[in-house]
C-alpha cells in the first residue's frame, strides 16, 4: 500500500517517498499535485458539458488561483498568529502548503463574483462548476494529510483506532483517523452533488448543497480531531450558514445574466 505498512493496528507513515540529495518529495506533496490535476480536469469537463465559455476559464484561470492562494494563506496566518508574531518573515514561506480552507474559499468566491459581474457570467453557474471541483482536489488532500500526520485525530478505544508512528502526533494510543473521516465524507458528498446537479435546472444549486454539507461534515469531524479549533468550528459554521443562505436563494429564483 502506498505511503504505509501495516503491522497489527500500527501504521509506520512513510512522509518522505523520495529524497535524493537537495531533492526532497513528500507525500503530501504528491496528493496536493494529484488533487490540483484531477481538480482541474473535472472543472474543465463539466466547463464543457455544462456549455460554458472555456475563454473566459482561460483568461481568468490565474487570477482564481491567485486569490485562491493569497486568501489561504492569510487567513492560515490570522488562524495562527501569536506564531507568525515571532517570525513574520516566515508568512511568505507558502512552500509549506499551510493554508486556510476559509481563507481560501472566501477570497476565490469574492474573485470569482466580481470578475463573473464584469465579464457577464453566471456567476451560480461557475460556483457549482468551483465547488465539485474542489470538492473532488480535497478527497485526495485530507488523504495527503493522513500520510503526513496532519490534523490528527484524539485517542479513542474504538475498534478502528490506529497509530501512527510520527513525530507530528503526540499520542501513543490508538486514535481517531480523522484524515480518512474528512476524506471519507467529502466524496460522498462529491457523488450526491454531481448525481445532483444532473437533475436540477436551477444553477448554484448542486454548488451550495454541496458547500453546506461538507462545512458541516468538517464541523462534525472537528470535534474528533486532537487539537480542536474554535476558530475552525466559527469558520466552517459561518461557511455552514452562507451555503444555506445561497442554496435558499437558488432555489426560489432562477438566475439570468445581468442586463
């Protein structure tokens, strides 16, 4: 099995696959490069079954990642900023792939809305398109993070419990996989909103659904994690809410593109 063995109910995490020299590829690295292809791919389909305008994906394509990117990681640097008080300058290192999901999703919504406005998009229609897309890059992200130790679970005497042996995680009992939870939820979720939007007429349907399930699964799983967050619970409630507030909206008025 790739990044793991397994031995009794141990995991021995391989969080580096190769390193030669200066040259170092993590496993994470790998998932993240895996979820951006297949992401990126699936948002290019449905682009193209949909019968959007794929000149304007190209010409603004760069800009979301951008925001995407800049949003991310501010808000990872507000999540944690008695840390980066002490260090600044490392703020910039984004390398690290450190990234608020918040952060992220507010900034390349907030993009995605004014450069639609401007260009005379549905903007719905590109919400659902963004948000299937990552849905389907985060499955193999949160896998990303099982194999690296991040977002680790609490113990628990569950039958499924596991340990993992890395320096990341400070228990040595058995505990939640709460990475395999997170990725575990987010596909399915992923199969319903596409089965979903198949059977809608109405776009930002399938989009908000699907937005308003996944923060409320990550809400649910936050509450299993080893080092809970107050500020991921405020975060993913306040995404909670919005979706509702958007699939609200979608469901009782059809959109057209503004005159």
């Amino acid at each position: 099995m790739c990044g793991s063995v397994f031995y009794d109910a141990q995991i021995i995490m391989l969080e580096i696959l190769f390193q030669y020299g200066p040259v170092t590829l993590r496993t994470f690295n790998l998932f993240v490069a895996i979820a951006f292809f297949l992401g990126g791919v699936f948002l290019l389909r449905c682009v193209t079954r949909q019968k959007m305008s794929v000149s304007f994906l190209a010409h603004y394509f760069l800009y979301f990642i951008l925001a995407a990117l800049i949003g991310g990681r501010m808000g990872y640097v507000f999540e944690n900023l008695s840390l980066f008080m002490q260090d600044p300058l490392s703020s910039l290192y984004v390398w690290d792939l450190e990234f608020s999901f918040f952060g992220a999703f507010l900034a390349l919504f907030l993009a995605l809305y004014f450069v639609s406005r401007s260009a005379r998009e549905d903007f719905w229609a590109w919400s659902d398109a963004f948000i299937l897309s990552n849905l389907l890059a985060l499955i193999f992200i949160h896998i990303g993070q099982f194999f690296d130790g991040m977002n680790y679970g609490r113990p628990t005497d569950l039958p499924w419990g596991i340990t993992l042996d890395t320096q990341n995680i400070p228990f040595i009992s058995p505990i939640h996989p709460t990475q395999l939870y997170s990725a575990l939820a987010t596909l399915i979720i992923f199969l319903y909103a596409k089965r979903y939007m198949k059977h809608t007429h109405l776009s930002g349907m399938a989009g908000s659904l699907a937005l308003m399930l996944y923060a409320l699964a990550m809400l649910g799983i936050d509450f299993f994690h080893g080092a809970p967050s107050l500020y991921a619970k405020i975060s993913y409630g306040i995404v909670a809410m919005l979706a509702f507030v958007s699939l609200v909206h979608c469901s009782y008025k059809t959109h057209s593109l503004p005159h």
